[in-house]
C-alpha cells in the first residue's frame, strides 16, 4: 500500500509583516472522468442495468392482492413474496447480515474491492449521475472548458439541465426507495393528489437528497474518506489477492515516443507516459504509484491502458487484474487461478454455503403460525362452580399464512386438568388475535403450588403443531 509524506516547510515571518498562514490539507481538486470503452466498462454497465432494474422495478411486483416486498413498519410485517415476518423473526435478518459480510470477505480476499467497483451504490449513482453530466456537458475536454469559463447563456443552460436531470433522478430514487415500507401504488395516489404525509415527504426527500449530495458532488469523496470498507481492506488482502495492477517491470522507464520508435532498442519501456489510466480513473489516482486504499478495482484503467497499448501495437495487459506474487514470480494465469483456492478462501466459502443452506432449510421448514401464553398475573387461581380451581392465559396466536386458519388447542400435564373455554379459533390471513383459555383441575386432586402444562396448538389445514409451556398453580 503506497503512503505520501507531506513535508511542512516552517515560514519565518519578515519583520513588519503579519505571519503567513498555511493550510494543514490540500485543498479538493474537482475530477473530470475521461470516458472510456472496454470490457470492464460493459461489465459495469451491465451491473448497474441489472440493479437498478431491482431497485426500481421490485417494489412495483405484485405477489397476490399485495405488494411482492414491502417491509411495512407501520404494521410490523416484512412481506417477501411468499414470506410473511415478524418482529419476532429479527434471527433471520441476522443471519442475512452475517452471510452478507462472509460474502464480502470472500470477494474481498479473491478480488479486492469488486463490491465497490461494480455493484456498490455510491459507485452506480456517480457513474449514473458522470453519464447524465456527459451528456449535458459533453466529455472531459468540454467540461473543462465550460467550468473553466465565464458565466453565459450556454453555461447557465447546460448547469440548470444538469442540475434538474440530477434533482428529478434523486426525486425518484428517493419516492422508490420509500416504497418499500409503504406500499408504492398508494404512495404515487397520494403523490398525485398531493395528500403525502409529513413522514412520506421527510423520507422522499432526505434520501433524494442524500442521492443528490453524494453522487453529484462528494462522489470519490465518500469512498476515500467516509467508507469504511476502504480502511480494513488491507486486514482481507494478501499477496494472492486478485488487484488491479501495474507491471512496473514491463513498463518502466516510462517516456513518451511515437509509434515508429523502437522502446526496446531504446531502453524504454511499454508505457507511453499519456495519462489516459488517471484521466479515466473516478478516485483520480495513479494506478502505476501501487496499490492505494483508493482504488475502487473498476477496471478502467485497464480498458484505457489496453486501448492505448492497441494503438502503439504493444501485448496487452501493462495494466491488468492480478497478484503481487504473480507480477514478482511471472506467474501464469493458471498458477493464478490455483493461487485463488487458498485456506482462507476456501473456508469462508464453507461457512458462507452452509450458513446459506442453513437459512434456506430454516425458511423451507418455518412454521406458518406463532403463539405466545400468558399466564394472567391478576389472579394466581380462583375456585369455580364444581368445586374446581381455575387458571386463566391470555393466547396470542398469529397467522403467519396468507389465508385464513382455524387453530385447535389442547393440554396436557397434570391428570383431570381440562380446558373450560373454547378449543377452536378463526384467525385471519396474515394477522394476530389474543385469546382467553382457562384451565380446569379438581381442588384437592393436586398438591399446592407450580405445575408445568403444556399447550398444543394445531393447525387445521396443514396439521401444523406448536407446543408451548405454562404452568397452572394451585392454591393452598
């Protein structure tokens, strides 16, 4: 990993003069983005496509009478297709995190930051946003120019374009992501009649904003100084990490020349010393410096070096994915692939494969309803007609289906103990009701104090069922 050092030169204020003041960071440099074509830049072309056709069109799915996903706060049900969850199903979201951060690791220790090149965000919005500014301003050349000028006609019109495509993509970005946890087709009635409530308007507009700010201003910005995923991707490479790299052996001395001039007979090497790496690079470094927390693994320096190597008729590849140790050892692209089976690659491949099987079977084999029994704390027991002791719980049941079922209960663990109330209930598709069981036993047939009992309750369509324990207590 390249470092700079920053030398501070002390200033020896002149006598009469006011002490000069320095400051401590480089002032920002706006980047231009020189565009480019190759393969990288297809590929992620074709991941933004493939997001943002997810992004945007999922929550206009339909599953049924619903919406497919919909993550509705408001009722505490995350609707996902077939799935209903609740808030008592926080496990599942767990381990979608943990199997979400294996995968990164994995990718991480096979081929750097590809997360962040390709399918990241904060990396298909700026490219996005770069696209739409290219179109209005043109390419890097022209964008120069125009900021570099004066205040104009042509310059105000083509700011104010820029500025309302951005506004108006972030508008969307922000009214779809809330579509999520509220369902989008009320969320665009309600747009149109302009009855949004405060929270809808607040949550359109703070993340339309973010959208905004992030991708059309701080873009390379947030991954080099707010992203921390740049700081601990040194911990997951190693020297077999796949990078993109510069073969510094191949190309220097760097120099320009014509294509006429021979680099070998003078001592040359195959890089041309024109830039077009770091003109196409979104972070703005220099690839052949090494490798730099900066560096997204976009490739697009690749298909820039590539081009350039095209033209001067020169092997591709001065610039290319690889390792530190193919590059020192001259290792053949099959010596790399067998380098990529690692140990430590092949256990977080292990554990992400059986913590996905885990997550699939778990979903696969759920129960379609919940219970909960709680013992009513307000009276301990009471006597009854017949001379009898009762215990009375409050029965949660939730129907995780989306149709409606009909729940058996029953109850076992103390001989003579009966149920006194209702043993059948009606609950609704995809909805919860409380409901009061009492528990019968004769006085004297049992010794004062807790005795455990057990719950049953069946489902009447899938034969489903949950056993759930309680006690009854006796009195003295």
């Amino acid at each position: 990993m390249s470092s700079q050092k920053v030398k501070s030169k002390k200033v020896i204020p002149i006598a009469g003069e006011a002490p000069q003041s320095r400051s401590l960071y480089e002032a920002h440099k706006k980047i231009y983005p020189r565009n480019t074509s190759g393969f990288y830049k297809n590929w992620r072309w074709a991941m933004i496509w493939i997001t943002q056709i997810v992004f945007y069109g999922m929550p206009w799915l339909q599953w049924g009478e619903r919406q497919a996903v919909l993550l509705d706060i408001s009722t505490h049900r995350f609707y996902i297709f077939g799935l209903i969850l609740y808030p008592q199903d926080l496990i599942y979201l767990v381990v979608i995190l943990i199997i979400s951060a294996l995968a990164l690791f994995l990718f991480t220790a096979v081929a750097g930051r590809l997360w962040c090149g390709f399918a990241c965000p904060q990396s298909v919005y700026t490219k996005i946003f770069l696209w739409i500014e290219r179109q209005v301003e043109g390419d890097r050349p022209a964008r120069l120019r125009l900021d570099e000028s004066s205040l104009n006609k042509q310059k105000l019109y083509k700011k104010t374009l820029k500025h309302s495509l951005w506004i108006a993509f972030s508008a969307w970005t922000g009214f779809t992501f809330l579509g999520y946890f509220s369902p989008i087709r009320d969320l665009m009635h309600n747009i149109t009649q302009f009855n949004l409530s405060p929270w809808e308007t607040f949550w359109i507009c703070f993340y339309g904003f973010a959208t905004y700010g992030n991708a059309g201003f701080l873009r390379e910005q947030i991954c080099k100084h707010m992203c921390p995923y740049a700081r601990f991707q040194s911990a997951m490479f190693d020297n077999d990490t796949l990078i993109v790299t510069y073969d510094a052996e191949r190309g220097e001395p760097r120099s320009g020349r014509s294509r006429k001039v021979d680099a070998k007979q003078t001592g040359l090497g195959d890089c041309i010393d024109c830039s077009f790496c770091v003109q196409v690079c979104p972070t703005g470094i220099d690839i052949r410096n090494g490798l730099q927390y900066e560096c997204i693994s976009c490739g697009l320096c690749v298909d820039a070096c590539n081009s350039i190597m095209d033209k001067m008729e020169y092997p591709r590849g001065l610039i290319r994915f690889s390792t530190q140790n193919a590059l020192t050892q001259h290792w053949s692209q099959q010596q790399i692939i067998q380098k990529i089976l690692r140990p430590r690659v092949l256990i977080y491949t292990a554990l992400l494969l059986s913590m996905s099987a885990g997550l699939v079977y778990s979903l696969a084999t759920r129960v379609p309803f919940k219970v909960d029994v709680i013992r009513d704390r307000g009276v301990m027991s009471r006597m009854v007609a017949g001379g009898k002791v009762e215990n009375v719980y409050q029965m949660q049941i939730t129907n995780a289906s989306e149709k409606p079922e009909t729940y058996h209960i029953s109850v076992q663990g103390i001989e003579g103990l009966s149920l006194a109330s209702a043993s059948e209930f009606n609950v609704n598709a995809a909805e919860s009701r409380m409901v009061a069981v009492s528990l019968q036993v004769l006085d004297g047939s049992i010794k004062s104090g807790s005795h455990p009992v057990i719950f049953e309750i069946k489902a009447d369509s899938t034969k489903v069922s949950i056993f759930e324990k309680s006690i009854f207590y006796m009195s003295r």
